[in-house]
C-alpha cells in the first residue's frame, strides 16, 4: 500500500485525501493544517491522522483541544509520497522541505511550472512522471483543455486551439475573492496562462483568453479547434464518449448551464456535488469545415482530484497510465 501524505486540507487537499482512502492500493498517511479551523476538526471527524505544518503553532491546536499526531516532518517521514495542496506560492517554499527527506511530492496547478520536474496530467503526459520527484499537476483548466485536446490530437491533428474561459471569480468557500458585480478581462494580454500551461504537457499551438464573472459554481469554456483531418460532429461526440473522465451532456437532460450541473451531480449522489468529469454540451459540438466547436463547464474544485491520484502512482512507478487511470475511475465512480 502505498502511504500518502497530503499537506493542506482545504478546497483540494480534503478532496484528494478521500480520493486517495478510497483507492485499492493507497492509504492516507495523514493530513496536516496550519491551524486547528473546522477544517482541522473535520479531518479527525473523518478519521485522518491530522499534523501540524507549522511547528511553533503545535500550542494552538492543543488549546482548541484538537488533537494531533505530530508536526508535518513526521507525516513526510512516513508517506511514500507527499501532494502539497497548499495555497498557491507555499509549495514553491515546501519544496525543499520534500526534498530534505527524500519524499516525492505532487504540487498544485496554482505554481509556477519550474516548482516541479514535470508538469502532469493523466491523459496527456502520464509516462513523463513516472519515477520523477517532484510533479505539478496542472491547473483545473489546463486539465480540462488537456483531456479533449489530447484525444483530438491524436485522432486528427490539432492545427491551431483557441479557447475563451469564462472563469468563477472564486470558490464557494473564498468569500474575499471578486469580482462583486462586474465582468474582468483576466488577464487583459493574449493569450492568458491557460494556453502555455496546456503546452508544458501537450505539444499543440493554443491560445487562450479568459474572463472573469461574479460566480463561483463552475469554468466555462467557449472551444475552437482547427483540426488537421476531416471530422463531423457525431465523429468527436463518438471520440468523447470513449474518454471516461468527459461526460458528454444529453440535450434532453434539461441541463443548460453550471446551476444545473451542480444540481446533477447532488442528484447522483456525488460527494460535495463534485464533477471530476469534464461537461461537455453534447448539442454544441459542431464542425465545419474542420473548425471544431464546443461548450464545456469544468468544476474547478474537483476535476484535477483524480490526477492527483495517478501522479501518486506515476511517481511511484507501480501502474502505467492506463491502469492507473481504470483504478482511479472505478474507485471515485467515475463516469456519468
């Protein structure tokens, strides 16, 4: 069994510890905070063995009688692998702290790419991890336009991607994130971060604008690809319905935008009301002339969960893509 330390138990890392109890061939090592909020006291609830990432704060979760195991050097000493889903700019100053014990790490999309030795995702560079030390797993949008490029890429040729993103201005829980009531260019240059992100795992011309919107449910992207090879759009809907991690959204479904998504994912019993699939609306795949369009919503609090999972066995070298990524499906229920 492999024993994984998950360093940050907020938004991801308290998705990626559940994710990764319930895989055949993992076990959570422990979690650690930096204080004991109803985060901390929610990973003992759950089970987890629960450190704190700053030692001289160790005092304050004894005072809120939380208990602990010990300081997170403990929890690195004990974990196979380390995935640090700290706020964004922590893990670049973690990373030595993983290398001091010689402890594989995974980081978050939030990095720059330099903080790692591979940037990842399961569906587009898997083999690139395998054995590596230190691995980024791509943001939640990198990892959305990854998962349907990749595929088209080697089906028909990417000539050229372009992408609007309509972005959350923060997640449900980030209550000082903005904007309030406005609409942002974000960033106002071309092309946004997205579209070099996508190429530090994929080797495709992209550019990427994004847009960011008084909401906190999901992503929105507005996709174009010129494709180097004829397709129709029952070609694509029938390449996506073989891609596990794409759920293609059935125009009779009633489901017309993220409200409703969300809602669906309650309905099915999903945990958190996660969607670690991409939504693709199904009747928005058109193509013409080999200029390929499509709507997707891509829930940014969940979907880079089960790449994390397989970059823990990609740095460990125990499965290649294909097995881990059945494993990682068949044990979240991946798969609408």
């Amino acid at each position: 069994m492999l024993r994984v330390g998950v360093n940050g138990y907020g938004t991801i890392g308290k998705r990626v510890a559940d994710a990764v109890r319930a895989q055949p061939d993992m076990e959570v090592a422990g979690v650690a905070k930096t204080r004991p909020n109803f985060e901390a006291q929610g990973a003992v609830r759950e089970g987890y063995p629960l450190y704190a990432a700053i030692d001289e704060r160790v005092d304050r979760f004894e005072e809120a009688g939380v208990p602990i195991d010990g300081t997170v050097d403990e929890l690195i000493d004990d974990s196979d692998v380390v995935v640090d889903a700290t706020p964004s700019g922590i893990g670049a100053e973690n990373r030595p702290l993983y290398e001091s014990h010689d402890t594989p790490a995974l980081f978050q999309g939030g990095e720059d790419a330099d903080v790692a030795d591979v940037s990842f995702t399961a569906r587009a560079n898997y083999a690139d991890a395998t054995g590596a030390d230190a691995v980024r797993v791509v943001s939640c949008n990198t990892t959305g336009l990854a998962r349907i490029l990749a595929p088209l890429d080697e089906t028909y040729g990417v000539e050229k991607a372009r992408v609007t993103l309509v972005r959350r201005g923060g997640d449900p829980s980030q209550t000082g994130r903005g904007p309030i009531n406005d609409i942002l260019p974000n960033p106002t240059t071309i092309p946004s971060h997205h579209g070099p992100d996508v190429q530090t795992v994929l080797d495709v011309p992209i550019d990427t604008a994004g847009f960011k919107v008084p909401a906190t449910l999901m992503h929105v992207h507005s996709v174009n690809v010129t494709l180097e090879s004829d397709a129709t759009g029952d070609d694509v809907r029938e390449l996506f319905a073989d891609e596990n991690r794409l759920f293609l959204v059935d125009p009779d479904a009633g489901i017309d935008g993220a409200g409703k998504l969300k809602e669906y994912a309650m309905d099915r019993g999903r945990p958190r009301a996660d969607l670690w699939e991409n939504c693709i609306w199904s009747e928005s795949i058109t193509v013409e002339d080999r200029d390929l369009y499509l709507f997707q919503g891509i829930h940014q609090e969940s979907d880079v969960v089960p790449e994390n999972v397989d970059a823990v066995r990609a740095v460990a070298g125990v499965a290649d893509a294909d097995e881990s990524m059945a494993t990682t499906d068949e044990a979240l229920g991946i798969g609408l």
